[in-house]
C-alpha cells in the first residue's frame, strides 16, 4: 500500500462525518443492523420474538432484502460499539461506527484494486487512478451507505482487481475463478441485475480464451450453490418463511416490471447523465479513449472497459435507472482513464505539448476535487429528518427534575425519509446495552419515544395527537390541538445569489421567528456563515438557499388551574 492509498480511507471518512444522516433508500439495511445488535438472534419463540421487536416486520419494504449484509455488520461493529462506548454501550455513536465499517469495507477493496492497478499498468497509473477516485463525489459519498448496491460494491470491485493482468499465469488463472466467485456471490446473495455484469465477464473471458467453458461452469456453480446455503438460511429465518431475496427482487422488478412505479428514464440515461456525474472529471473520457488507442496498452484496457460498459448498455434496457444501480463499473473504467493520464504524464519532459496535457489534467483532478468538496456540503443540508431529531435531544437534555421518564414524539413522513433511524431513536433508551443507558447522556434526559404512523384515519384523531408531547412535521396544521412551534429546521433548496441589501428568503422577520420559533441546526450554521461571508463581500453571496422543512412543535396542555403548560 503507498501513501496516497490513505485517501481512499481518508476522504470517504471526511464524507461520513460532514453528512452522517441517511435517507429512506438506505434504511432497511441499517434498521436490520440496528435489530441484529438490539435484540439479538432469538433461538426460542423465534417467530413471536422477531416479529415484536424487529423493524422489518412492520416496515417491509416493496421487496424483501437480504440479511447477510447487516449481520457481518452487526457482528463486526458490536465490539467496535462497545469498545468506544467504554462498557455502556457507545450507543450515541453506534449509527456512524456501523456505517464507518461499511465504508472501511469498500475502502479495503479499493486499496486492492489500486494495488493490482499499480501491478498490472505501473506506480504512476495507481496514483492516478487514485487520485481520479477520490476526487469523485458520488463514489466517497456512498461507500458508508447501507445501500444494498454498495454491499455488492465491494465485491464486485474485488473481482475487477482479480481481473486485471498479473506477472504469473497460475495466479492469473487462480484469480479469474475468485472474480466470477465474488461476481456471482455479488449477484445471487445482494444485487440479480450483477447477472448482466456477470455474463458480460464471462463471456468476455472466454472470448480471450482466459477461461475455458467447463471451468467457467465448475466455477459458477460451485459458488451459486455456497451463495444459495448462506443466503436462503439466513434469510429464512429472519424474515420466519422460506425465502431467496434476491429471486423474489428479480420476479418484482424485471418479470413484474415493477420497479417502474418508481419512475422511468431514457435509454441513454446511464451514458448521458450517470457515467458523467460519477466520473465527475470530463478529461476521463478522452483518457480512456487514449488508452484505448494507444497498442501498447489498448488491449489490456479493453479487458477493462468492455464488460462495464456491456453491463450499463444492457442494464438501460430496464426502464427504472438510478445512478447507484451502475457503480459497479466505476473502478475499471476509472482505471482505464488513469492508464491515459500515466501515458500523458510519462511523456511531459519531452515535449511542450505533454507538459501542458499533464497540468491539465493535474488541474482537472483539483477542479473535480474541489467541486466535490462543494457537492459535499450542500448533499449535508439535505437531511432535515436527521438534524431535527438532532435538535430535539438538545432541546429536550435540559430539563426540570419533575419531568416525566419519557416524552412521545411522532414523527411525519418526511421526518422518517430524510434522517429518522432507529439508532436516532433511542439514544437515550440504549437497546445496544439492554437497559443499560448511554454513557454520554445526561440521566435526568427523558428518553424521546417516537411515533411513525402514517395512516390518515389516525392521523385525523384529535385522541391521536393528544398522546404526544412533541411532533416533528412538515406541515404543522395536520397536527391537531394546540402546538407552541419551538423550531423550524431548514434544508437545502437551491443556490441563490444575493445582492448588497437584499434579504435572504430563508430569513424571518422577528415576528416570524417569535411566532414560528427559532431557526436551529443546519439552517442557523448557514446563516451564520452566509452573514460572515457578507461582511468581507460588502453584502454579496453565492450559496445555499435554506428553506423550512420540518416544525419541531410542542404540545400546549391545560394545567388543573385552566392555565397552558407547555
């Protein structure tokens, strides 16, 4: 490993730390973690057990998941969770430890890759294509996230680092059977649609007559079979009925054709948009043509690009696309590009012309890195849910000695998508210790109790929100009775540009903020900063443009003496 490795770890941590909330998409598998660690794996009354306390029996999805992911999670954070907790749990950081191993997964296995690059194309190409990794925002920003997509990332960038050439031919060969093992692990056990990517790698290996048929079939069964005796048991047993997750994703997707509920794109889709927004720097693209040009290195490249790029033309066949669903191809055609700016580079002292070709590209790497430094901070305003719920522990840690052991919160829907996770819901409560409560909260806190039901009939029951002490909405007129707003916590709504003397939009009036309540959280940083930055501007601005997204509200009850108690 050479010392600009360290960034493959290093940024993806800087990403985590700037924006540690999550979104809906991500949920059942850090939901799914969370239960593993809270309640554990009950081997009595199994049924009755899970489908009282686990998540997903209430929550299932449009699809049932995949267990495997969150109990290699669980089982490797739960020392990690208890060694920072000191013995009480650490549960208050238990969310960003879960998710930091994740990342530190998919880390490792890009570290691989860069090894094997170095290997295969020389130091210098390592170094480029590290470099042209960690300057793309959307690659560093979603290792740490639970989506089922970067469960499978990590494998399927493991097989293309097994893929790439190497100096002995036995290992070379060894290597080629593990690549289609994890592809297939990748496809049966996380993701059906790797199947494209799968065949496309086999076929192509045996087109270079790098794998011949009945060793690419021996392979392929042998690991569908171990794929099928780790999914199926695991996941049988924790969703209580006999189940391949993945089979049932496929019928509902691609048989069904389901998954275009969820919206339709183009067919180019993938190259016109996603592949350009993932590889964020547009110099990659005449690189990778470069590579491909040049006969000293066109033919080792095209073992790179041609099965990705196989895998994206036929995955845009299915009308739902989404730019996650082709991350997996990042890696290799990240590598062909870095093969173009080593060609360039190694050339610089004998021309002017190359000279200026490699501070081009060195330049275009600072640009792509600053813009997804820039990227970064806006996607970190853009989880309302998780800093409302952030703000409401702070507001509910002071409290008087009379107040009760536990305040019900409920919380809207976009509450829950943009930031509500089960690990948000019970710091003060502290599953992770069973009873044992947090290290890092104050005892005399209430524990916050959360609330998520999302039925109109309920939700149109003066006795429905009488029970709570606090609601966390979008809309504060659906919550019936009589509410004190005691915050406004705002999200990312654009960029605006503002001129010496103009109001920013997100700013209330006095009146506004005594009647609706402070601004806390994020929306109160960027004020902060956006006032700062006035200063020194003579009153111009060019940033985020923060609107109110969710009420923090209190219930306003009638004390014995007729009077309000908030």
């Amino acid at each position: 490993m050479e010392l600009t490795d360290i960034l493959l770890f290093a940024v993806p941590l800087l990403h985590l730390l700037c924006a540690p909330y999550t979104k809906v998409e991500e949920s059942f598998n850090l939901q799914a973690t969370h239960d593993i660690l809270a309640y554990g794996t009950p081997t009595r009354d199994v049924h009755a057990r899970l489908s009282s306390s686990y998540d997903h029996f209430s929550f299932p999805g449009a699809v049932p998941r995949t267990f495997v992911g969150p109990v290699l999670l669980a089982g490797v954070s739960q020392p990690l969770i208890a060694l920072v907790g000191g013995g009480g749990g650490g549960f208050e950081h238990a969310q960003l430890i879960v998710r930091a191993v994740l990342g530190c997964f998919n880390a490792v296995c890009l570290a691989v890759f860069a090894g094997a690059a170095r290997a295969a194309f020389g130091r210098a190409a390592g170094r480029w294509w590290v470099l042209l990794s960690v300057s793309q925002f959307h690659l560093m920003f979603y290792l740490s996230r639970t989506l089922p997509n970067m469960f499978a990332f990590g494998l399927t960038t493991l097989a293309s680092a097994f893929l790439l050439p190497k100096n002995d031919p036995r290992k070379s060969q060894i290597r080629r059977r593990q690549a289609i093992g994890l592809l297939v692990f990748a496809t049966a056990i996380f993701r059906s649609e790797l199947a494209i990517l799968l065949a496309a790698t086999g076929l192509h290996l045996l087109a270079r007559s790098q794998l011949g048929l009945r060793e690419l079939v021996a392979v392929f069964l042998g690991a569908f079979a171990t794929a099928l005796a780790i999914s199926v048991p695991i996941d049988s047993y924790f969703w209580q009925r006999p189940l391949w997750p993945e089979l049932a994703g496929f019928y509902y997707n691609a048989v069904l054709g389901s998954s275009s509920n969820w919206g339709v794109s183009p067919w180019h889709y993938y190259f016109s948009s996603a592949l350009p927004r993932l590889l964020l720097n547009p110099v990659c693209f005449p690189l990778m043509g470069l590579a491909l040009y040049q006969p000293a290195t066109s033919r080792r490249v095209q073992d790179l690009v041609i099965p990705s790029l196989v895998f994206i033309a036929v995955y845009s066949i299915q009308p739902h696309k989404e730019t996650r669903f082709i991350f997996y191809a990042v890696p290799p055609l990240t590598a062909a590009a870095a093969v173009g700016a080593d060609y360039v580079s190694s050339r610089r002292s004998k021309s002017i012309f190359y000279r200026l070709a490699t501070l081009v590209i060195a330049l275009s790497v600072l640009a792509a890195f600053a813009s997804s430094t820039l990227m970064l901070l806006l996607s970190s305003l853009n989880y309302p849910g998780g800093d409302a719920v952030s703000q409401l522990y702070a507001i509910t840690a002071n409290v008087t000695s009379s107040a009760p052991s536990q305040l019900l919160v409920h919380a809207d829907v976009l509450t829950c998508m943009t930031g509500l996770t089960l690990f948000g819901q019970n710091l003060r409560s502290s599953p992770l210790g069973r009873g044992r409560g947090s290290s890092s909260q104050s005892s005399s806190a209430p524990a916050l109790v959360f609330d998520k039901t999302e039925s109109d009939e309920e939700l149109r029951r003066p006795e429905f929100w009488s029970q709570f002490d606090y609601a966390l909405m979008e809309d504060p007129s659906l919550a019936l009775g009589t509410w004190d707003t005691v915050g406004r916590v705002h999200g990312y709504d654009g960029i605006e540009i503002l001129r010496p003397g103009q109001t920013a939009s997100s700013e209330p009036s006095q009146a506004e903020e005594e009647a609706q309540g402070k601004t806390p959280g994020h929306g109160a940083t960027v004020a902060a900063v956006r006032d700062a930055v006035r200063k020194y501007t003579g009153g111009w601005w060019i940033g985020p443009r923060m609107a109110p997204r969710i009420h923090i509200m209190k219930q306003v009850r009638q004390s014995g003496d007729g009077e309000e108690s908030k």
